[in-house]
C-alpha cells in the first residue's frame, strides 16, 4: 500500500494522538509521555507551523495515519528548509520513512528549497541512514548530527 502526504488536519489528529499516547517505543525516542487531545495537538501544530513558517504533514498509509513529517523554513537562510518527522513504531524498518524523506525533499523542491537540513540524534541511525542514502553531509555533535542535503 502506498504512503502519501496530506497537509495536517482535524480529520488526523485522533489517529495521531492516540499513536503518541500509545507507542511506548516512539514515546522513549522522542521523550513524550503527556497526555494531549485531539484539538490541542492540532493547535499546537497550528501555532507551531505559523511560529517557525513551516508546514506539518500527516503520513498516511492508504487512508490510515501513520505518523507526521514537517518541513520549517524560520530562522534559515533563503532556499533552506529544516525536516523533522516520527512515526508509529509499528512501522519502522519497513521503508515508510524512507518514502516519506523522498516525498517531502518532491515538497521542498516544488517550493524552491535548494537544501534541506536536520539535527539528528547519534541514536536515530535509520534517519542517519536515510540522509546518508540521500548523499547528505554530516557534522557530529556530542549528542547528535548536524545533517544537510542539497537539493540541486
């Protein structure tokens, strides 16, 4: 079944909140374990996206979401955009990541970006695997990776 992009919406925010609410294991990774509802996940998103001139994208498996992939632009230089995305660990290591990194460098392109960049922790090695399989440069930092990938 294939993965797709939707820009986030209200339509996504149960399934989303019930996988951070639920997923022990994306919870250890991304050091969440509060409680949040649908609508506040959504406004927080919201104001995140108006906050750091970004756009969240819900990764959707068919019609199931799966996980968020986000592009941000605040604070960067023109043609620069920032990724960050998780995603259930009920589908790690079955190439989900690795089609939605390439769909969202097909965003980034179609707006212009000439390079993307990430901070990566040390601990994250499919994401270090998908920027390196996608010839990013890395710089290590004591806790993580500083990550970038040119567009062009």
């Amino acid at each position: 079944m294939p993965i797709h992009l939707q820009p986030l919406g209200r339509q996504h925010a149960s399934d989303l909140v019930r996988i951070l609410q639920t997923d022990a294991e994306l919870q250890a990774v991304l050091g969440s374990h509060g409680h949040i509802d649908a609508s506040s996940f959504l406004r927080t998103c919201e104001e995140w996206m108006e906050r750091q001139d970004g756009q969240t994208y819900c990764l959707l498996l068919g019609d199931m979401p799966i996980g968020t992939i986000s592009i941000s632009r605040k604070g960067l230089e023109q043609g620069c955009a920032r990724v960050g995305y998780w995603l259930s660990s009920a589908k790690w290591n079955q190439g989900y990541a690795t089609k939605a990194f390439d769909l969202i460098i097909d965003e980034a392109k179609a707006n212009g970006d000439s390079k993307l960049v990430a901070t990566i922790p040390k601990t994250a090695a499919a994401s270090v695997r998908i920027w390196r399989k996608n010839g990013a440069t890395f710089k290590e930092n004591p806790g993580d990776y500083s990550a970038t990938l040119s567009l062009a």
